[in-house]
C-alpha cells in the first residue's frame, strides 16, 4: 500500500512539476500536489491544506527561493523545504540552506529525492515529537505551579486563622507576662505566613525578594507593638537578595525576634532611635544579615549564648542551626547582631 503524501511544488515549468511527480510515484508514494509559482498563490496553498512537504525550484519569472522561504518563516509552520533547481550557483544553494531550506538537489540527479524525502519526513516527524513533548512538559510545570501557588496560599490562611485565634484568646489574658507571650507568639506565626503571601503572589515560586518581605515584617512588628514612626525609625538596607523559602523563613524570625526585643528594650520612656536591617551578599556565595539599634544597648554581662530569653535562645538556634551560620554582637553604640551563613545555589 503505498504512502500518502501531500506536496506543494513551487515551479513555473509543468513539465519540470510533473517529472517530480512521477519520481515521487516512483518512490512508493500516493502523491497529492499543487504546483504554484508565487508569492500570492503560494500563500493561499499554505492557507487552505496542510503540507507533508515542499519542492522548489530556485528562481522564476515572479518568484524566488528566498521569497517562498520568507513566507514559509511567517507562517510558522514547520514543512520540509528541499530546493530541486536544473542551474544554481554553490554561494546561492548555501544561502538557501541558511535561509531554512532542509536540502538541494539537482534535477538532473533526482534519484537522490527518495531518499531526502524519506529522511526530512522522519526528521520533521522527530520535530513534531519534540514539540509536543515540549508543551505537555510546559502544561505539567503550569500545573504543578498552580499547585504550588494554592499550597502556599493555603499555608497561608491556616497561619493567618492560628493568628487570629492567639489574638482572640490574648484578650482574655489579664497578665502582663503572659500578654506579651501571646503577643509574641502572634508574630512568629504573622512572620512565617508573611513568606507565604509573598510566594502565593510572587511568580517565582522558588524564591522570595527579601528586601520587601523585610518592609512588610518590620511594619507589621511596629503596628504590633504600636511603635510610632516617627519616635523609632526603621532602615531597611537590601538590594537584590533573594531566598529560597527554607533559607527566607528562619531569617524572617531572625529579624523578628531581634526587632521586637529592641522595640521592647532598647528605647525606654519614649527615647527616639533607629532600627535597621540590611543584608548583602559576600563573597562565596556568603550571605550576611545584620539587625541593629542604637538604643540603650545589652548589657555586658548578659550572655547572649547563655540565657533565659526565649527570643534570644531562638536567634541561636536560627542562626546556628536552621542556617548553619555564625552569630557574633556588637555592643557599641547600641546592639547590633551580624549573621553569616552560606547562601543556596
């Protein structure tokens, strides 16, 4: 049984279509063609059918190789272009081949048309396999960022509902102590759900842009604590530094914690000050985060390493363990607490 195959040949000579014809029939092929021999003509062919292949002659009264390949180009679509010419120059037949055109072939040596067919049909065919390959790989990557995007977004509202109901229940609390750890605890859960807001409307799910996510937590820690602005200000010094979720979450509670210690201890009876945060990359793909104020300052015989509180218990445990990083402070001119840690590829 022989093979179907749909030729648009481009010539301005019958007798030169019809001879291309007859080889095609020759090569076991059940040949369906339409000769044209311009640009207007052509077009239309390409509109109406689709094409298994296209044959060429080089140059015509009204129409050229270049031109044909042009309009195969704007068309998009992807048909074997093999030029059959009787005189072409080697310069021309090389231009052609850059132009998009798959082979040459001469008319006086047509035996070698079979077996260009054959060859630039499978070929085509391993294209279309790409291709197809390539958009089902492109709709399971949308997919699975869809996915991804309500996973975050549901981390999310489960953050944003464990939130309010500390916040109900810390209305109830008439002790002091036990206010601030509820008020505390609040802003640890707002400070990871941050990072998932930030992801669920990023389109890079990989990673945050830290220097917004950083504004966005410390305005959030001011209004928590009912910090005016304009008595305590906030620096925010991050440019271009992004992270991923498993680097970005322990460095938001980093900040957190240290933000609020200052806030609570740093200014007392109303003292002006300034908090800042900034984080650059080193080199070696090192990152450093610094949190600092130029508040009253630690006192010096406070162990930082070695002590009771809660926050900074939990900054050593960020910076050391979740970051693998190390921590150092610097008590002059208020607090500043400096953490390096290696940055994920």
């Amino acid at each position: 049984m022989k093979t179907p195959l749909r030729v648009l040949i481009i010539e301005d000579s019958e007798d030169d279509a019809l001879l291309l014809v007859r080889e095609v029939k020759r090569g076991g092929y059940d040949i369906t063609f339409k000769q044209v021999e311009t640009a207007k003509a052509m077009s239309e062919a390409l509109a109406k059918q689709e094409w298994d292949i296209i044959f060429s002659d080089y140059e015509m009264p009204h129409f050229s190789v270049p031109e044909a390949l042009e309009l195969l180009r704007k068309s998009s679509l992807d048909i074997p272009f093999i030029l059959v010419s009787g005189i072409i120059g080697e310069e021309a037949a090389v231009d052609s081949l850059i132009a998009g055109a798959h082979d040459f072939i001469m008319k006086s040596n047509l035996s070698r048309l079979i077996p260009a067919i054959k060859r630039e049909l499978r070929e085509a065919g391993i294209r279309q396999s790409k291709r197809q390959a390539e958009a089902q790989l492109k709709a399971s990557l949308k997919e699975k960022e869809v996915l991804l995007q309500e996973v975050h977004h549901r981390v999310k509202n489960n953050m944003q509902i464990i939130y309010s109901l500390l916040n109900l229940q810390s209305r109830l609390i008439k002790d002091k102590k036990a206010f601030e750890i509820f008020k505390s605890c609040q802003n640890r859960v707002r400070s990871m759900a941050l990072i998932h807001e930030k992801l669920y409307k990023s389109e890079d799910f990989a990673r945050v842009d830290f220097a917004e996510y950083a504004e966005l937590l410390a305005t959030h820690l001011f209004s928590s604590h009912g910090i005016n602005p304009e008595v305590i200000q906030i620096n925010i010094d991050i440019k271009d530094v992004f992270l991923d979720i498993n680097t970005a979450i322990p460095c938001g509670l980093f900040i957190n914690e240290l933000i609020s210690n200052s806030l609570k201890h740093a200014f007392p009876k109303g003292e002006k000050g300034e908090i800042k945060i900034a984080m650059h990359a080193l080199n070696n793909n090192d990152i450093e985060l610094i949190v600092s104020d130029d508040g009253v300052g630690i006192p010096e015989e406070v162990d930082f390493k070695n002590t009771e509180s809660l926050g900074l218990h939990l900054v050593n445990i960020l910076a050391e363990d979740q970051l693998r990083g190390s921590i150092r402070l610097d008590r002059k001119n208020g607090t500043r607490f400096r953490i390096k840690f290696k940055g994920r590829k």
